[in-house]
C-alpha cells in the first residue's frame, strides 16, 4: 500500500509532517482527528507518548488507508522494530545510529534520522537515511543554518525540525527544506486544555497556506 517511494513522495509534496507530543493515547487520538479535519494526510506519534505503540496500531486500523502514520522520537534499532510491526509507515528520530537505519532499510520504511552538524548529516546520509532531520534547528539559526548546509550538500533532504513555527515555516522552504517537522506550533497546549481540537486544525490549514505560498 505505501511504497517507501510512496510515502516520500507525500511527505516532500505535504511538506508538512504533524507532530503528536500528547500526555495520553486519548487526547492523541482527537489531534489526530483535528490534523484529519485541516486534509492533512500525514500523522507523526512520539513515542513519549504513553502507550504509542498501541496508539500506532489505533491509528493505522482507523486511518491507515488513507493517511501515513509514522512515528517519531524513535532512538534505536529495537525500538524500530517494534513501531515498524505496530504498522509504522515511516520513522523519525532525534539522533541515528547504524542500527537505527538499518532497521528501516530492512522493512523498506522512510527512516528520517536527526543530526545537526554538516559532518553528522552527512555521515547519517551516508548510512542510508530517506532524508535527515536537523535538530534543534531553530536554535541553530533555523533558516539560515537549513541554506548553509544544502551549499555543499544539496542531494540531501533535510528535515528541520524544533523551532518551527508559522514565521520560520516560510523562509525554512524557501531555504530548500523537504519538510518541516512541527509539534508545538500545531499542537496548542492551552487548546487542547480547553478541549477546543478545532484550534489544531486551524493551525494545520495555516501552515498548510504557507506550504502552498511556497510549494505552488
């Protein structure tokens, strides 16, 4: 159903992967049908998440069909494994390792490890991820940071993540990013107290405008 070619294709076209950061499977399980309502087709669960393994099955079995369901703050080989037979489509990590990638590789999923530096980027490219996550981006000098790597390492598609928010998201693909990875700036905190998910998914369509001002 989702080829590994499959899946890139949505996430550079989408160019925008949804981050649920939530304190229970529950709350998770609205987000995901805020990001639903905003016609966002790509879902990341973090694994801190309690229960995300179950909540990745949740989701695959009510939305798999249609939308890809991936899963993020995946640090390991073992842990890959284990989101990947959950039925994960794809995986994002805020570090990489060998181990990490090859699992990807194994089971044909888009594995989007996180560097930061020119030297781990390219070292975690080089050991077969899909596209890089730099993290923390924006405490690096996001934009700017995302132009300066593609100068020597253009073929390599970078996935800036931390900091993102409706002011960078713009200069961040203007600076040649694949995709943003956004969790705080969708995910309003406050909202969510309040129990109003519609906040979420005005928040989805807002950054899905700045992909379409960018990505015509």
């Amino acid at each position: 159903m989702w080829t590994k070619e499959k899946a890139m294709k949505l996430i550079h076209d989408t160019a925008l992967i949804p981050i649920i950061r939530v304190e229970s499977a529950d709350v998770a399980m609205k987000v995901a049908q805020a990001f639903l309502d905003a016609n966002v087709n790509i879902i990341e669960v973090t694994m801190s998440v309690p229960g995300a393994v179950s909540l990745v099955r949740q989701l695959v079995d009510a939305y798999g069909d249609k939308v890809l369901i991936g899963t993020g703050t995946v640090v390991d080989g073992v842990m890959a494994e284990e989101v990947i037979k959950a039925g994960s489509e794809f995986i994002v990590s805020p570090n990489y390792s060998k181990n990490l990638i090859d699992a990807g590789r194994k089971h044909g999923k888009p594995i989007i490890p996180g560097a930061l530096t020119p030297t781990e980027i390219y070292d975690a490219w080089t050991l077969g991820s899909d596209a890089v996550k730099v993290f923390p981006c924006g405490n690096v000098g996001g934009a700017d940071y995302i132009k300066a790597v593609r100068g020597p390492l253009p073929q390599i598609p970078l996935v800036p993540t931390g900091g993102v928010d409706l002011e960078t998201a713009g200069p961040l693909l203007a600076a040649g990013a694949f995709a943003l990875g956004v969790g705080s700036a969708i995910t309003d905190k406050k909202a969510i107290k309040d129990g109003r998910f519609e906040v979420i998914s005005e928040n989805v369509a807002k950054f899905l405008d700045i992909v379409k001002e960018y990505r015509p």
